[in-house]
C-alpha cells in the first residue's frame, strides 16, 4: 500500500456487500476525484449486480477482467457455476492461472466461449503463457470431402468455427440441429443449431450459424434437420464482423437427437 501511495493510488477496501453502494463510492469519488477506478470485486457477489449499478457521474465500465485458478477451476464450476457464469458473462478477458499441461484446457475454453464469445482466454502456468492448447486434433476429419460432426462434437466444432471460420472456407460440413428463424434473415436464410447449458437448466442459448437454402421457407422453426452445407467466410451484419456463413447443399427433416443440449468436453 505504501507503494501504491508513491504512485498516486489510493486503496478503500469495502467489506460487507451491504455497503458497496451508489452512495459509497459517490463519497468515494468526491474524496478522491479519481483519474480512474480498479474495482478488485469479491467472486462471492454477483458481478449483474454490480453492472446494474448506478454509478458516480463520469463512471463506466470500460473493461472486465476474470482470473481463475486452474487447480480448483472445476471444484467451483461443480458447485457454484452459476456464479462463475455470472462472473464471464460479460468479461472482456478470462485468464486461467496456475495451469498444467495436463488439465483439460481446450474444455474450459469451450466452457467459456458459450457464455461469452466475445472474451478473451488466456492460459498461464508458472512461466508464462501456454499458447498451443489446441495442439491435439479435432475428433473429425478435416480432410474427408464432408465433414461429418457427430452430436457430441457439435460444440466442439461451432467454437472452432467461431475462432477459426478460416479452417472451414470451402470446406463441406454434415451435422443434425434444430430450425431458427430469427426475423429480418431473409426468406433463403435460417439458423441450424443446438441448445447450450450456460450456468443451468433454465440458462440456456442457441448455437448455430446462418444458413441459406432453397428449402429455408418451408422449414418449421424447431424441426430437426440433417445439413450438409458448404462453409463461407463472410462479413455480416449478424456477426458484427466476419464470419462462418453456410450453404446448404441439402437440408431434410429428420428424427430429434436424443441428447438435445450441446455440451463441451
């Protein structure tokens, strides 16, 4: 603390989440009149609740930072993941510490991914960085004229296809999912995807990409279908940037998949 005071910082240290308030660090920032805040939050608060909040005039959020420790990472997923959900849902960078190689890396990341696909995440052991987490081979071939994804690879695939739309430009893909309609697609387009659990059975989002096919309008939003569709990197509103965009070279009702939720490991 005395070198933080060397350095223009001032630490206040609040307890109790009973007074972490509007009206407290309104004082705080008449005190102080911060150039800028580093709020250390305590991982047993909600993180929504804090986002909710209303701040002094002149606050915003301008960057959330998540740090896990990698040794007792799936100890707490196992019992409290709906806090730690809560925790990456809006965070701009997720950093796994004390890693070892041998932890499932790539399933955490997964993990993380469908919460939040935006964020950033980072692994780190006791030298540094570990940036070859995903040096083991996909569960599908990558050089078969189609791409089968078995159900349990689907999640597995869409957070590939998410970090790398690259690796599937020109590439054919056969998968099952379910039928999305969002409006203002377009009468050719529609969404195939699955279901995944975030935190908890009442928590769930849809992962799928854009779709276009002949065949879109006759599709009944929530049918199963079977798609065999060739992968297009493109630009797209939808995306906000570049992404995997198909085109279904057949798309057929079929039976529902037994397991419906997608899950990452």
């Amino acid at each position: 603390i005395r070198k933080l005071s060397r350095d223009n910082t001032v630490v206040e240290v609040i307890a109790d989440k009973e007074d972490f308030t509007p009206q407290k660090l309104a004082t705080l920032d008449m005190l102080h009149k911060p150039d800028r805040v580093l709020v250390e939050y305590n991982g047993m608060w909600l993180v929504s609740d804090f986002e909710k909040m209303e701040l002094p005039k002149g606050w915003s959020i301008e960057q959330e930072i998540t740090i896990a420790d990698a040794r007792t990472y799936q100890v707490y997923i196992n019992n409290m993941k709906s806090l730690f959900m809560d925790m990456v849902r809006n965070a701009d960078l997720v950093i796994f510490n004390r890693c070892l190689k041998s932890d499932p890396l790539p399933s955490y990341r997964r993990g993380i991914k469908v919460a939040n696909q935006r964020a950033e995440v980072v692994f780190e052991d006791e030298k540094g960085e570990i940036s070859d987490i995903f040096s083991d081979e996909m569960p599908f071939d990558m050089d078969a004229p189609v791409i089968d994804i078995l159900p349990e690879d689907y999640g597995i695939w869409f957070v590939d296809a998410m970090d790398n739309p690259d690796h599937y430009d020109g590439k054919t893909v056969r998968f099952t999912a379910r039928v999305m309609k969002p409006r203002g697609l377009g009468r050719k387009f529609f969404i195939p995807g699955r279901t995944a659990m975030t935190c908890c059975a009442d928590d769930t989002t849809f992962l799928g990409y854009l779709c276009k096919s002949d065949n879109a309008p006759s599709l009944k939003p929530g049918s199963w279908v079977s798609v065999t569709a060739r992968g297009q990197v493109e630009e797209r509103r939808e995306y906000k940037g570049k992404g995997l965009v198909l085109y279904a070279d057949e798309v057929n009702e079929c039976e529902p998949l037994r397991e419906e939720m997608v899950y990452f490991n």
